[in-house]
C-alpha cells in the first residue's frame, strides 16, 4: 500500500496544504498566510486531521535550501514583514514530529512537479519560469534540483533593452531598476500600461503592444537561460506567463534571438513543445511537493 | 595500486594528450588539430605509448555529450573546415579498443577539473567561464556537469548595452552580434581596439578604458550566471578571461549589479574568492580529462 503524502506551499498571499500520492492531489486546503505562527499552527493542523509519512514543503524566497547550511529551511531575507529570518522547517518539526521533510523553494518544487508528473515526464532537465507578481526560477540538472550558493533568481538577470525603452520606463524594480522582473512581472505591467495585465481588453491597441513588448523581455530572459542551462524544455506559467498571447509571442522570437546557433530539433523545430504552459495549471507546486516529499521519504 | 589514466582535450588549434592519476598530469604531448583522421591517429599513436586504463576526452564545441544520443562523441555543426559531424568518440575506440571513454565539452571538463582538485575543492556547484578567442561556460551542479538540451553556450547571452555602445560597435559574432562573445572575446577586442588585448600597453590611455568595458560586460554575463544557476565559485580562464587587470575590475562590479539582492557572504564580503582565475592554470582541461577518465573507470 502506497503511503499518504503531504505537501505545502508557503505563497507570500496564500499558503495552500495537499494530501495525497505522487502525481495526486487528493485533498487540498487553502488559507491566507498570515503571520509564521498563524501559518505553522494551520498546517499543524491540516496535518493533525491528515496523517502522512513525509511532507514537502516550497517557499517564497529567499530562502534556505542547502540541508548543510545552520539555517536550512529558513525564509531569509524576504521583506514580507514578521517573515524575516523565520525557521519554518524547524516549527514544523516541532509542531508534527520527527517525519521525513523536504524543504525548497516554491519555484523548484513546481519545475519537479512538471518534471516527474507533467510537462517533463521523460526528461532529465527542465526550468520552470513564473511570471506574476513576481518571476520566479527553479531548475532541474540532471534530474536534480539546481541549488548552488542560494537558489536561481532567474527574475533578476539584467537583459538588453534599448535606450529609449530605459527612457521610457525605468523599471520597477527595487533592487535593479529594469532586471526581468522589474519590466516584465505584473507590478511593472500595472505601472507601465496603467491596467493590471489581465485588464486590458483584446481589442485595446495597448494590449498588442504590451504583449509584443513583453514577449521581445521574455525571449532574451529564455535565451540567457538556454545559455547557461541548455534546459531539455521550459514550463512558463503565473498569472502573466502562462498567458496563450505570450507564449505565441515569445517562441518565434526566442527563435530568432538564438539565430540557429543552439542546434536542436527542440528549438529549431519544436518551439512549440519547448516553451509550454504547466501541463498540471495550478497544480504544479502542489503535486512538487508531494513529489518531494515521496523523495524525502526513500532518501 | 592506481591504474594510470588518460586524457584528451581536442582544441580548435591544438589538441592536448595527457596520462597521469586523479589531479596529477605525468606526461603531456602537444600537437596542432590537424584533419579529424591526422588527430585521432596521433592520440592513438600517444596512447599505444602510454598504456591507460580510461580515457577522458574534452571536445570544443558544438560536439554531443549526451550519452544517449546516436550522435553521442560527434563535434556536430562546427565551422571548423573538416571537422563537421565528426565520430570522435567512435574514431578513438575503433583505434583503442573498448576502454572505458567519458566524452564531455573541453569546458566541463576544465569545470570538471576545478571542481575536483583546483579552484571547487569542497564545493559541489562550479562555473568555469573562458574567455580568448571565444568564450565558453562550463557548469557543475551538485556535483554534476551540466548537459541538457545540448551543452551550455554561455559566452552566446545577449547582454544590457547603451544604444551608443550599440552604434560605436555592433561585436562580431556572426549569430548575435553582440552577445557576450561578439564584444568580450579576444577578435573582439583586436577589432575595436585595433590591437590584441594583450598588445595594448598598461600605459595606453586605451588599455583602461578596454578593461573597464570588458569588465561592464563581464559583469552582467556573470551575474545573469549568478540568477540561473547559482554556483558556489566562478572561475573565469582564457587568455582574456583570467587577466588580473579584469578579474580585479569586474568583482566590484558584479557586487554592484546584484545590488545586494543575492544574500550570500559569498558574493556580499567574499567577492575576491568567489570570482577568481583558474586554481590549476593552463592545466584544468588536462586534469579534467584525467578526472572524467577516473569517473568512466568506475562507473
């Protein structure tokens, strides 16, 4: 008999607990993420009604994923007031005992979900990019997850834009002004377009000319990543990068900004299973983490 | 007592044969890259010599160093005259006999090097980065050199330039133009500068202004590496590449870039020894080799 898995995703705005298999979600409950107390005791008691042998948790970043750091398991540096230096994986444990947990970011729990249960099955290499409020990164190498010194922050990479673009728009972010992130995630839509993304109507002439933009951002942040990671296939998803009207956009031209250098059949004839939506929506992290809690429990 | 093993690391002008153990070369022989045929003769001539229990080979690229591939040892689309869609892997064995063979880029295998007795000891992530006539990038993630897609191409990025910088010089990379290798490398270098890099002298109002692009560039390429992958060191080589005048240049200015966004001691106070030239010098490939060797031999 199978053992039942659980699984929990720290979201900045929600924190959404599962029970299940590996590649099932069979129950899943969703609140608001509060302070770290508010959270810890929820999922205490999620899992109290719930019993499983492992759990899997992913986090909004910064965070700790290195299992020989002191602070393993930890939010860090984030900004999210009362979540600084937070030991998450250490209140669990002490509110449900001594089971088997794996700890990474939200990112890199969803890139394994794809892998083993979606838009990767068969491969041994994929990146998973979220583009919403924020642009999120995770890696998979080799069918491992890629940690390092910290975790990928593939949102932050500066890419080219024309002076006049710069001119134009500076870019939201705090850190480094018109990173990826700063131009090409949900707050800087709002702020350049004067709409949230998803308001801006079809028949609107901004609409194309946001998407055309925000497609030219996204295909030179793809072709860094092709670069550096030559990853067998990309997931975008989130709330702006999972979008049809992007990703139609982003493959011919992540196409041409490699100019056939990169020589795959997988980029020079199959863009479009290269650059996919989530096959499992908005259940990626969620089957991650039960996925990473099914490894925590064989290690 | 060790088994003696063997290496090859095939360079677009010359090729390098090495025997030794793990981290140490005992006996190296030089020769040009003549035709495919004239080469792999050479190595099987040096190797009849020098009996080997394995060998490890470093190829440049574009070659194929995914072992389930048909095409798995080949130098694939190369412009190099002669050497398209070569079986390098296939030629060496039908001239040694069934030893075990590892076959990687010769920039994983210098990364390969590092990791396991130069600049990456203790370490289980690594970028080596060379910078000469082109640029190349290998990686290491937990442990395990980068492959995917194809290979990573890191020197091929696209990377934040003024619209001035863009009409002064457009690179010269016939794919990208600009790229990081069509305005960093060395042809680069000789053709905006009017001279080699290493020609121009330390009191040529030129030579500053050099590094101090160069090292603009090198900036933003490492710390897009940085968001992607998140190695624990870079080590940055090549004839370009490993110059003090440039490492000194681009560590303040990687600091700079990342503004503080990546939260590491590392990079926050540890910069001189996160970006630093090659802990074994000219002989990263060779070692490497010798160290994928050592691995084909026990896997």
């Amino acid at each position: 008999m199978d053992e039942r898995l659980g699984g929990i995703e720290f979201g900045g705005t929600k924190t959404v607990c599962v029970v299940g298999g590996r590649g099932v979600v069979e129950h899943e409950e969703r609140f608001p993420t509060g302070s770290p107390e508010q959270v810890m005791d929820a999922c205490a008691a999620f899992f109290a009604a719930h019993e499983v042998a492992a759990i899997g948790l992913g986090a909004f970043g910064p965070c700790d994923p290195d299992p020989d750091s002191p602070t393993h398991g930890w939010i860090t540096t984030t900004p999210k007031p009362g979540w600084r230096d937070v030991d998450l994986l250490g209140g669990l444990r002490a509110r449900l005992g001594d089971l088997p947990m794996g700890f990474d970011t939200d990112v890199n729990v969803a890139a394994l979900g794809e892998l083993a249960h979606g838009a990767g099955v068969g491969l041994s290499s994929l990146v998973y990019l979220t583009i919403g409020t924020g642009v999120g990164g995770g890696g998979i190498v080799d069918g491992r997850l890629v940690h390092g010194l910290v975790h990928p922050e593939m949102g932050h990479m500066r890419i080219p834009r024309s002076d006049a673009e710069r001119t134009t728009f500076p870019g939201v972010c705090p850190f480094h002004g018109d990173c990826f992130e700063g131009v090409g995630a949900g707050p800087a839509l709002a702020a350049r377009w004067g709409d949230p993304a998803q308001d801006i109507g079809a028949d609107d002439p901004r609409y194309a000319a946001m998407w055309d933009l925000e497609a030219d951002y996204l295909a030179v942040t793809l072709h860094a990543i092709v670069c550096v990671l030559s990853p067998q296939r990309i997931v975008v998803g989130g709330g702006v990068g999972a979008q049809r009207v992007l990703l139609e956009r982003v493959r011919p031209r992540l196409q041409a900004s490699l100019a056939g250098y990169i020589v795959s059949p997988a980029i020079l004839e199959g863009i479009d299973t290269y650059v996919v939506p989530p096959a499992l929506g908005a259940q990626s992290g969620g089957i991650g983490a039960l996925e990473l809690a099914g490894l925590a429990l064989t290690r």
